[in-house]
C-alpha cells in the first residue's frame, strides 16, 4: 500500500459507515450463497457472515470496538424488532386462544429445564462461574438475553454470542432431531424451535414452513417474556 | 410512509417499555414489556372497532413495518455474534463445557418443550384441528 492508499484506509477504518457497510455486504453475500445452496442448514447465513467478519476483523487488525461502532445501527433495531414480535404473536391469535394452555405449559418447562440443564452441564464439565451464568440465557433473544445477563451479574457481551450460537445450533439440528423423535405436527416444531434457538431458529422455521414460522414466532415471543420473568429467579436458586 | 409511521409506533412501544421497566425497576427488559403492552393494544384496538379479534388487516402501517424489521431477523444478531473475537480466550480454555452446554441444551430444551406440547395437546384433545388445516 502506497502512503495516499493507507491515510484513505486508516480514514475509512475509523468510520462507522465502512463497518456497517461492511456488515451488510458480507450478509447479503452469505445469504445470497444459502439461496443457491437451497437452504442447506450448513450454510446457514449468520454462521457465515460471522466467521467471515471475525476473520477480517483479525486480518485487518481492527478492534471489535471499532466495528461495533458502525455495526451498532443494526444492533439497535434488535430493540423494535422485539416489539414487532407482537404482531407475528396477534395474527396467530384464534389459534393461539386454541393451544394457549398446552403452550404455556410446554414454553415454561422448556425455558426452565433449558436453562438449568446448560448451566448444570457447563458447571459439570468444567466452566468457571461467569460461563455458567452467561449460559442461561442462551435461548433467550439476544437484546433480552442481554438484559438478563446484565440482571443477573453474567457477561453481556459473551451472553450475546452464546446467544447467536445457540441459535445456529438449534436451526442446524432441529430437521434431524423432529424426524428422530417422529414429530410431525408443524405447530409443536416451530414452538420448540422458538424455544430453544430464538429469532435464528425462527428465520429457519419460516423456510421449512409458514405455520413451523407462525408458531416459531409465537413461542420466541412467549419465551422471552417468560424468561425474562422466571430466570433472574431461577439464577437466585441455582447460585 | 407506512413504514415510517409503523416504525415510529414500534419505537414509541419501545420507549414505554423501558420508561416501565426503569420507573418500576423490572426484571423484564423494555422491548419485552413494548411486545406485551403493543399485543394488548391490538387486542383492544381490533376488538372495539371491529368486535372481533380475528378480524386484522394485512397490509396497514404496523404490519409492513413489522414484517420489514422481522424478514431479515437473523441480520440483526451478527454484530453481537462477531462479538465472539473478544471472547476467544474464554471460548478456548472452555470450549468443551460450552459446546455441550449448547448442543445438548438446545436437544433438551426442544425435546422437553415438543413432549409436554403433544402430551398437553393429546390430553385436552386438541391436537388434530390445529393442523388439519394444513395437511396437503
């Protein structure tokens, strides 16, 4: 690099809008590979962009701060798109005056034993206490796992990414795992993909199925209130 | 425009949720309590001027913006997830109870949750006319 080329590169490093513009190029790029794939779960477009963005972020030297600082303005809108869930959760609402009771019920246990089976199995093989607690919200959405985690004396920012990783996890097993235990009701799967892997379960969900997604939605929505309301309480007993 | 008002509205709810969660010092973060009370306000909006909850528009502003912000959901999680590089010590001294802790909660977790939907649903009998619509 020539002297002029790296003052344009050190300027434009500095700026959010080279990391958020970034972002968004890597996103449609991986998405845009996992359309051509048809959907193969092992591409899945989060897991992608985010590989690909560490390892730029490592080759050209630049602090996470730095990236966040333009990557933030999408972060952000993870606070709406948690208030949007209620739109998702009131057009299901005939079906949802249906199921609520056996839904309620399931989403509770699953939130509970979820999170209590993570961290026990985590403090089992191992992890030192701030990983135990960063774990128990790990099914919840991230801006309110974040939330959770900051309640609960946990690392946000590693709650975050554990976040992310569950969800990848639950999008990549949740096919295997319905036709292994001979589920085939799409509304059972899609609320128990939106209990354990969030608004990432929930986008795979949509692919699969519009009524796998509905009910993903639904239970992401009911999960999260029911999370943020149960596992500060949970945290208190386990700890 | 439809965006935008509907976008503003969410961002209104937002701001009351967490203006309710500070005033009152919650447990339960601000968009969670914007969710709750928007779902409430469809409920009471859509039951006075239409007399009936299961009549909705599918293209009014709430709608269009929500749908919008909610298509590309996964989009909105990869700066947290590159937030994994300042994590990388941690990750690699603990990988092993982490992976297991995420592999085989999200196995619980999804099990746990479609086992006691099914037996809950079979119980009540009301587990066929929730789908039958949809089998092809």
């Amino acid at each position: 690099m020539n002297s002029a080329n790296e003052s344009i590169w050190v300027y434009l490093s500095t700026s959010p809008l080279l990391w958020l513009t970034v972002t968004l190029i890597v996103y449609c790029a991986a998405f845009q590979l996992y359309e051509w794939s048809n959907a193969n779960p092992l591409l899945n477009p989060v897991a992608i962009s985010i590989i690909s963005l560490i390892s730029f972020l490592v080759l050209t030297k630049t602090d996470y701060q730095l990236y966040f600082s333009g990557a933030q303005y999408i972060h952000f809108l993870l606070g709406p798109a948690t208030v949007a869930l209620a739109i998702p959760l009131y057009q299901q609402v005939s079906k949802l005056k249906k199921i609520w009771f056996s839904a309620a019920v399931a989403i509770t246990t699953g939130v509970v034993l979820g999170a209590v089976s993570s961290v026990f199995i985590a403090k089992w093989l191992g992890a030192d206490m701030l990983t135990q607690l960063s774990l128990a919200p790990k099914s919840v959405t991230a801006p309110v796992a974040m939330g959770i985690a900051e309640k609960i004396g946990a690392l946000p920012s590693l709650t975050a990414a554990l976040v992310v990783m569950t969800g990848i996890t639950g999008a990549l097993i949740c096919t295997v795992l319905f036709s292994l235990l001979g589920i085939k009701d799409n509304s059972v799967k899609g609320i128990a993909v939106g209990v354990a892997a969030h608004g990432i379960g929930t986008a795979r969900a949509f692919q699969l199925n519009a009524e796998m997604g509905a009910f993903s939605g639904l239970a992401m929505a009911l999960s999260t209130l029911i999370s943020a309301l149960t596992l500060p309480w949970i945290v208190t007993l386990l700890f | 425009m439809k965006f935008l008002y509907g976008l503003t509205l969410l961002l209104i709810y937002q701001l009351m949720g967490e203006g309710i969660s500070l005033f009152f010092s919650l447990s339960v973060p601000g968009p969670v309590i914007g969710m709750s009370l928007l779902f409430l306000s469809l409920l009471v909006f859509y039951k006075i001027k239409n007399g009936n909850v299961d009549k909705q528009p599918q293209d009014d502003a709430l709608t269009t913006s929500a749908s919008a912000i909610l298509s590309h959901l996964s989009l909105l999680f990869i700066p947290a997830g590159v937030g994994l590089i300042v994590h990388v010590d941690r990750l690699g001294d603990q990988w092993l109870p982490i992976i297991a802790a995420i592999v085989l909660g999200s196995i619980i977790t999804m099990a746990v949750t479609a086992g006691v939907m099914l037996l809950l649903n079979r119980l009540l009998k009301i587990d066929e006319n929730s789908q039958s619509e949809n089998k092809i």
